[in-house]
C-alpha cells in the first residue's frame, strides 16, 4: 500500500489467509499476521463478502441502503463498515493501520500465493 500525502509504502502479510466458497458466504479467515504498518485484516476475519447485490455487512444506514459496498462503491469483507477499504472508491480509499494516522491511500496491490 502506498499513502497518499507521504508517498510511504507499507506491506501486511498473513501465513493464513482464506476465503471459503459460495456457501459461506466467501467467508474470510486471517491470522499469522506481519508487516509493516497494523493488522487492520483482523477485524474483517470471520465476515462474509458484501458486495452490491449481497448486503452481508451490519451496516445501518439508510441512505446507502444499509450496505457497506454501496457507501465506498466497492465490495468487501466489512465489518460494520470501517477500519480499511483497499478497493473502495475515494474518500474510502484507505487503511487506518499507517503510520502518522493518515490513512489516505494513493495504491493497492493484492497478491496471493495459493498453495
């Protein structure tokens, strides 16, 4: 992740990182984690994924329709809507475990290593 007003990267990693199939709701499990900056994952282990069309959030807010994915635009493993949106839709765009407090991001990538 690169933030925004410093230019800074950061970089998280977990040993364990899983999302299960349809029926769960492609639940996610994280753990065994490493980086840089905070472990803000944490708090988005054991949620489904809310997207548009599947509300899976706790979310209370009608004028995005209760729905996390239709106030940043974008779907995730949210947990009542905070902590971190790596693929939200400015201003949602950011991570709240950098440094200094600014959350703000500029990047994100995502890798995976299935093994």
């Amino acid at each position: 992740m690169q933030q925004k007003q410093t230019g800074n990267w950061f970089w998280v990693e977990y040993d364990k990182f899983i999302v299960g199939d349809e029926e769960t709701g492609y639940l996610l499990t994280v753990d065994k984690f490493s980086g840089n900056t905070g472990d803000m994952l944490f708090y988005n282990s054991g949620k489904k994924f809310t997207t548009f069309d599947r509300d899976n959030d706790n979310y209370i807010n009608p004028r995005y329709n209760n729905s996390c994915a239709m106030l940043t635009h974008s779907g995730f493993w949210y947990p009542k809507c905070g902590y971190t949106f790596p693929n939200g839709a400015a201003p949602y765009f950011y991570y709240l475990g950098l440094s200094n407090g600014i959350a703000n991001l500029e990047r994100c990538n995502m890798k995976l290593l299935c093994l």
